[in-house]
C-alpha cells in the first residue's frame, strides 16, 4: 500500500510505543482526544510529545472560536519546532469560513491541518486557500460521513481529484471504524488515513488466511466456553 499511517490520540506513552516499533508515519490530536487521555496542560503535553518524536509529523489543534485569538495559537503551536502541523478547522462555532485564515497561514509557509471537513464545498475552499508552496493535509472525516449512511468512497476520491493542483498537499481519511476503510482508502486516493491503536493493531491481519482465521476462532470460542466452565449436559 502507498497510503501513510498516522495514529489518532493522545496518550504519549502509546504514542512512543508506535514510533519505537516502526508502524506508523505520523500522529494527529485534537483537544476532544487529549481531554479523554487526561491531559490536563496542552502546552506541556505537546511539548512533550513532540520532544520524544521530533521526526514525525504530529498535528496539534487551535481551540479558540474566533480568528484573532485561532491565529495567535496557530503561531504558538508553529513555534515549538519539530515535524508541527497547526490544525485548523474548517468553520468556527458560528459555521464563519476559517478560509482566510488558512490563506494568511499558508502564505506564509506554516504547515496546516485543516480538519472537520465533511464535503466536496469544504475541500474546494481549502484547494482555493492553500499555497501550493505549503504543506496541507486535507482532513476529510470518512468515517461520520459513513455514520449518516453515506458511502464515503466516491467523496473521498473526488477530493483526491481536487488536490491534484496543489503538489503539497495531501488527503487524510478521518475517523476510520475498521481495518477495511485503510485498504478503501489506499484505492481512493488518500495519501494518509489516521486511525486509533485497535485499528492499527489489526493491519497485521490484512492477507490473513481466512480459513485458518475461522480455526482460530472456533478455537476461541471453545477454549473460553471451557474456562468459563459451561455445561449443558
């Protein structure tokens, strides 16, 4: 497969544990994901992350709702050096187009994530923003647009399509729910797909034979039937 693999959380000891064994190219955040690790100083948190793997891109994201204050962050985030990407998203709170935000960032060479994008419109206002000088991952969420039951993988590869203008530029597929949407990916297009360590964890079931999968789990099912002691006659 061509498609890179960056791991989504924030818990760092995983985070070191995924770069030490080599199985992922880089790592995304967001303020929800570090909230649930427990990361209490986002400052001191990215800091130290970006301190154990300064060779891998990791993307940290801007949280304030208006533009004056997003910018000050995005320079903030930009300063603590290593592989940084800013994350940008798409529309503040108010659905005001974080467009000419992206286009000042860009600009001026800053490496962007813009993120929580969900439609062609949105990929086509960031096409528009970019520099095509400047590093930009185009994080299109697959995986809540597969939640309102549409299929994601035409979208995904009309917005590869898009970014073919912009030679830095690249497509990550957002929130994968299982194995299968890394391999959807790949075939669409996208240059990244980001995805949880359960996920991560299975890609060394791809090629998998599946008739001796099927052993395996019969076996399963049979050897915790007998330590859970079941009897039926």
């Amino acid at each position: 497969m061509r498609i890179k693999l960056f791991q989504d959380g924030a818990h760092l000891p995983k985070m070191i544990e995924a770069r030490q064994h080599g199985v992922v190219d880089g790592f995304t955040t967001n303020p929800s994901l570090m909230r649930k690790a427990g990361v209490c100083n986002y400052k001191e948190f990215a800091r130290s992350a970006i301190a154990a793997i300064p060779d891998l891109p990791i993307s940290f994201e801007v949280f304030s709702d208006d533009f004056e204050t997003m910018e000050r962050e995005a320079r903030e985030i930009a300063s603590w050096g290593g592989d940084t990407y800013v994350k940008i998203p798409i529309t503040n709170t108010k659905s005001e187009s974080a467009a000419p935000l992206i286009r000042k960032l860009s600009a001026e060479g800053f490496s962007l994530n813009v993120t929580a994008i969900l439609t062609l419109n949105q990929v086509e206002t960031v096409v528009s923003a970019a520099a095509a000088g400047s590093r930009t991952i185009v994080s299109l969420f697959a995986g809540r647009v597969a939640d309102t039951g549409v299929d994601p993988v035409p979208l995904m590869t009309k917005a590869a399509a898009l970014l073919k203008d912009l030679p830095k530029a690249e497509l990550l597929w957002a929130s994968p729910r299982e194995l299968l949407n890394v391999i959807q990916a790949d075939e669409c297009g996208c240059h990244i797909i980001t995805a949880t360590p359960d996920i991560i964890a299975k890609t060394t079931l791809i090629g998998k034979d599946l008739e001796q999968y099927s052993l395996e789990t019969v076996k399963m099912f049979y050897d915790d039937a007998r330590a859970a002691g079941y009897k039926l006659v």
